[in-house]
C-alpha cells in the first residue's frame, strides 16, 4: 500500500480510563512483564509533550496544506496519549510505587537539554529540525511497538487486566495510523539521510537506557518484587510474547537505516482502524 492510499484523516479521541481496579501486577504473576511496559506511564506524558512543543514550534515552515493537516492531527492525538499515560502514571504513584526522581530526569531531557534554545535564524531553525528528527526516529520506534501491542495474544492468554490492555492497544492503534506523519514532517523540512540515521543512532541507545532504568525503578519499590532485575528476566518476558525481544527490536532499527525507508511500508492500517472500532474507550469517546 502507497502512502497516498495509506493516508488517513487523523483526529484525537476523548479516551477516559478508570484506573481504581487496577492491580500494581496488572499481568498476573509477572511483575517484570508489567513493569517493563510500566515504563510508558513514566516516559510519554513528558515526552509527547515535547512532540507537540515540537510540532507546533514547526507547523509555520509546513508549506503542504496536507501535511499541516496531518500535524494537527498528529498533535491532537499525541496531547490525549499524554493525559491518557499521565492518568496511569497517578495511579501507580497512588499505589506506592516511587517514580519522582525517575520523572524529574525525563522531565529535564525533554524540558531542558532537548527544549527552546536562545537562538535565532538560521540556528534556531536547524535545531528545531534536529528535533524534529529525533522525533521521528522516536516515532519509529513507537510505531512498531504500536503495531506489535496489536498483537499480542500471550498479554490475553495470561489474563492481562483488560482496561490497561485497551488502553495500550488504543494507543498502539493511534501509533500506527499517525505513524508516517513525522518522517514526512521532516523529509518535508530536511529530508538529509545522515541526519536522519544520526538522529535514530543518539536516539535508540537513550531509549533503551531509559527503559531500562524505569523497570529497575519500578520493580524496586514494587512490593511485591524480590531480588534484583536481571536481563534473563527482560529475555524471559520476551519469549513468553510480553514484549518485544532483542531480535525484533534490532530488525526494527536497521529498518530504519534504508535510504528508501517510509513509515508507511511498516504496520497495518487495517488492523489499527479495526480495533479502534471494537475498543471500549475509543468506542465510548465516539459515543461522546
């Protein structure tokens, strides 16, 4: 499917989720597994936050009245998956888990080292590009997460508490049909390969750490976890279908790194738009 048959006119879902059910080991029996995907309430309220300080920052140089559409779109979903992960993340604090100071860190990457500089001109210009290619070497990397939360029938069969599964799976769905609009923002922009490949090689190394970290984090002050993190643990989640393995994270990477890449030849639009016409939140946010 081409792009132009792939494209979609995107809008923001007025999603809501009750937490107040929610078990801190919300996939029974495997702290690991949740906490490593946990991670997400930690790092995306800030992050998406900065995408849309990003994108807004960019959508005056947008001279494709398309693609500005798509923007708009973009950010309107990215500011509800902000509030949507903001709202898990209270709850998990609520709960006892301790993330302050894991939080305070990403609020200073996505507030400080990666926020407004005092620049002007041509400057100011190259490093809101810059940004918005990190963006996009970001968008990557939740895209495929996005179309693999899809499906991930091991998350059912181990009785995966099911608000926080359609909560995942909505927001991977939205991950998938907005998919190519940074990559096209900044192709649109730039279009350089090797900023390009640069942006993914600062980026993917980062996230990676960052994930890490967060599970360490949450397992430690999760009650119900003894011991230490290892990295069998994360090898054994993967193959028991909770997450992404090492293998299929290193395909996704060097996907990237094609000079003819394009979001669009990755992930199914049909599979997303079909589960957002089944899911309880994104049914109920139509219905309002």
């Amino acid at each position: 499917m081409s792009a132009a048959d792939d494209h979609l006119s995107l809008h923001a879902r007025d999603v809501r989720f009750d937490w107040s059910s929610l078990p801190v080991c919300w996939i029974p029996g495997e702290p690991v597994a949740t906490h490593l995907l946990d991670v997400l309430h930690l790092l995306l309220p800030e992050g998406e936050r900065w995408f849309v300080r990003v994108f807004t920052a960019a959508l005056p140089l947008v001279r494709d009245d398309r693609l500005a559409e798509d923007v708009r779109g973009f950010v309107g979903q990215e500011m509800v998956h902000a509030s949507s992960h903001e709202g898990a993340l209270e709850h998990l604090t609520a709960a006892g888990l301790d993330t302050a100071s894991y939080v305070e860190r990403i609020r200073h990457l996505f507030g400080d080292l990666l926020g407004d500089r005092d620049l002007d001109g041509d400057d100011a210009r190259e490093w809101l590009v810059e940004r918005v290619a990190f963006v996009a070497a970001v968008e990557h990397l939740t895209a495929v997460l996005g179309a693999w939360i899809l499906d991930s029938p091991s998350l059912d069969a181990a009785g995966a508490d099911p608000t926080m599964l359609d909560m995942l799976r909505w927001h991977g769905a939205e991950e998938v049909e907005h998919r190519a609009v940074a990559h096209d923002l900044y192709m649109h922009l730039d279009g350089r390969y090797l900023r390009r490949v640069r942006a993914l090689a600062i980026t993917a190394p980062v996230m990676l750490r960052l994930w890490g970290v967060g599970v360490i984090t949450l397992c430690r002050s999760d009650p119900a976890f003894s011991g230490r993190v290892r990295p069998r643990d994360y090898l054994r989640a993967a193959r028991r279908g909770f997450c992404p393995g090492p293998w299929r994270l290193a395909r996704w990477l060097v996907g990237y790194l094609r000079p003819g890449y394009h979001p669009s030849r990755h992930g199914d639009t049909d599979a997303a738009i079909a589960y957002l016409a089944t899911s309880p939140a994104a049914r109920a946010a139509e219905q309002r």
